[in-house]
C-alpha cells in the first residue's frame, strides 16, 4: 500500500511548523511586532512576507530584528529600502545577519541558506521611515527547546 505525503507534511519535514500573520501596515518609524516567540529557543528555518498594498514612494530602509526579552536585540539582516514596492513583492533573508533583506518584485524571494537560532521575545520589522503599505508574514520555525512556540504578534 502506497503512503502519499501531502505539501504541508513535506513543508513541515522540511522547515518545521508554519506560522501566518495577517496583512498589517508597516510600522511608523519605529519597530512592530511580527511574531512572539514563547516557552524556549527556536531555529528560524524561513520567513517571508509579501507586500499586499504598494509601499509608498520615499526611502524607507528596513530589516528584521530578534528582540528578546531578556538581552539586547539583533539584526537577523541588514536594511532594504522598500520604496515603492509593487503588490506581490516578496521578501525574504539568508540567514547570514550581514546581508540585507531581500526583496524582490512579485516573481520570487529567497529562503534562508541557514537556520537561526531566536530566544524568547519578539521578531520585529524595523521601519526608518513611515510609509503607506502592508505585507503578510510567513515563517516556519523548529523548537529547540521542548515547550518552545511561535504565535503571530
């Protein structure tokens, strides 16, 4: 008898558990909260987001920020201007802290070339400028602690 593995049992033997958040207007020149990272460390195998209302036109670098609750935050990529991004833009990181966000236009993005370990706390986008637009979030993550889950912030 043949056993068929549907897409999201081979998503989850790939890249762990997935977790959606809704579109939601970037922050204001300052940081939001994307996703709360609770009861242990995590190894982020990707995330995504993917711009569902254009990006205003005017410079408006961002990147993505672990901020733990105990400890100092860190820069999981380096900054992108987002200015003017189309619909269906996607964004993405390598997992190497020194290269910047990728974004790319609506035909594709990147996935991290390797895991990174979050504490507890909060996985941030972090706008220098307020701009008009929204983008939904994707990401799949492994515990690494037993009791260790993520929840869309």
């Amino acid at each position: 008898m043949s056993v068929l593995i549907q897409g999201s049992q081979l998503r989850m033997i790939g890249l762990g558990t997935k977790v959606d958040r809704a579109t939601a207007a970037l922050p204001q020149t300052t940081t939001g909260n994307l996703f709360t990272v609770t009861g242990g460390r995590i190894l982020l195998t990707s995330i995504v987001g993917e711009v569902t209302t254009v990006i205003q036109t005017q410079a408006n670098n961002t990147k993505l920020v672990s901020t733990p609750t105990t400890g100092t935050a860190v820069d999981i990529c380096a900054v992108l201007d987002i200015s003017a991004d189309e619909v269906g833009c996607l964004y993405g990181i390598t997992g190497i802290f020194s290269d910047a966000l990728v974004g790319s236009n609506a035909g594709a993005t990147t996935v991290q070339q390797r895991a990174t370990v979050i504490p507890v706390g909060n996985i941030k986008l972090s706008c220098a400028a307020s701009n008009t637009g929204s983008v939904k979030w994707s990401m799949t993550y492994i515990p690494l602690d037993d009791g260790a889950s993520v929840a869309a912030a």
